[in-house]
C-alpha cells in the first residue's frame, strides 16, 4: 500500500517512546509504521537488542528513524521535555481518571504539540508498561478493541495511533489559549512535575500528613490530580512556592490601616 505524503500534516513536537522493547524487529516494525504517517522522532528506553539488522531490515524504507533513534537509561530521560506524556496500555486501571480514546488523544497532542513537546509512550510486548511508569505519564489511551481478544503486536498499536495523530493534524485543530503561548504559561516539563512531586512528597512528610511506611497510595492520587489538573508553569511555581513557605515560613509585617 502506497500512503501520499501530505506535507501539510503537523508532525513535528510529538515523539514516539518505546520502552524495554524485546525484539529488534518491532523497533524496525514502530519506525515504518511512525514513518509512513509522517512522523521520525524516535526514543528507545532500554532495548534488549539494538542497534540490531533485524532493526533495520524491517523498517524497509525508514531506516533513518532508526539509524537516529535515540537510546536512554530511564523513561525520566526520555519524557524530561515534555509538557504532556501519554501512555498505552490494555489493562484496566482503578486509580486515576478514564483512558482516553485513540481520537481525543489525537486531538488534545496536535492542539498541545505546537506549545510543549508531546511524548506517547509504549511498553514491553509481553508485560506493557509497570505501574510505575504509567505513574510518570499524564494520561493513558486505551485501544477500544474486542475484549475478547484485545490483542495488538507493537507495530500495530504503533500504526493505529499515528495514523489517528496524522488524521487529527488533517482537520481543523482545536484552539488553544494565547496564553500558552507565554513562556510563564506554557505546560511544564515531565522532569519539572517531577521535581514538584519531590518537593510535595516532602513536605507531606515533614508535616506528618504522609505516612512514611505507606507512602505510595497517596503519593499516586496526587499525582493523578495533579496529572488532572494540568498546572501550567506559573500555577505550578506558586505551589512550588506555598510548599517553600511551609517549609520555611516567612515573617511578614501586617499593614497599618
């Protein structure tokens, strides 16, 4: 099948996140398939076997994603960028909002791509993505697909949801505020809310709202509000703030009237 270049479709500012992946022919496989729908930007967290010509045979005519993947220790590294991290996964979730849809994920990263770099977000064939990663994304797709038998390789699930991006950037994007377009206003990076989540974590503690030996169900739900809320990088430095001045009150003289 031939797919015509449009060289109009926004591709630029979404990257393609593979994580821990098993055989170097999926990674080849994930790069045709980003390839064909316009997309080149490429990280590999980890992989089994790469670089690998198995990699390469089977990206056929995309080996540049391949040859210019870029392989990190840590989903950290890979996301640290990024002002809106998407994850897949097909297992049900208790904590946390609904998965989206592949069709309002596409609309929200085309609308979100032009302001702060968007990053989706793949885990290992056999096992997907832990807890613990899904824990750093903002939010999760899940493919509504026979539960029966909801069974994807990596390329497919790559295929399906870039094409969706592609077709997004086809249509009239959804309007976003001017606003973001203020460095001040702009969404802040993965590594930023990490530092926010570090900071909070650690005032919970000092002020004994957080039980050290059972820290992780809270921890979890605030990230998920926060992950909710979406705080821009000015409403994120005000609670970077308020956790400061809890940490080291100020002493300030009241106004005489």
């Amino acid at each position: 099948m031939t797919v015509n270049p449009d060289p109009e479709a926004p591709a630029t500012g979404i990257r393609i996140v593979l994580v821990q992946t098993q055989h170097p022919g999926n990674i080849g496989s994930a790069a045709r398939a980003m390839r064909t729908m316009g997309f080149d930007q490429l990280v590999l967290v980890r992989p089994e076997r790469f670089p690998h010509p198995q990699a390469r045979a089977l990206a056929s005519n995309a080996v540049s994603v391949v040859e210019n993947a870029r392989v990190v220790d840590t989903l950290e590294a890979a996301i640290a960028d990024c002002g809106w991290v998407v994850a897949t996964s097909a297992r049900p979730r208790h904590l946390g909002d609904e998965p989206l849809t592949p069709w309002d994920f596409a609309a929200t990263a085309q609308a979100r791509a032009p302001h702060a770099k968007v990053a989706l977000v793949f885990g290992p064939e056999r096992t997907g993505l832990s807890n613990e990663d899904l824990e750093r994304c903002n939010a999760v797709i899940m493919v509504p697909t026979d539960p029966t038998y909801a069974s994807l390789n990596l390329a497919q699930a790559v295929q399906l949801l870039t094409w969706e991006l592609r077709k997004a950037g086809l249509d009239e994007l959804p309007k976003v505020s001017p606003k973001h377009e203020h460095p001040s206003y702009a969404p802040p990076t993965a590594a930023e809310m990490a530092h926010f989540y570090e900071h909070l974590e650690r005032v919970l503690l000092m002020t004994g709202f957080l039980d050290p030996r059972n820290p992780r169900l809270l921890m979890r739900r605030l990230r998920q509000f926060y992950h909710r809320a979406q705080p821009d990088r000015n409403e994120l430095n005000i609670l970077r703030g308020i956790l400061t001045t809890i940490e080291t009150p100020k002493k300030r003289t009241p106004r005489v009237s």
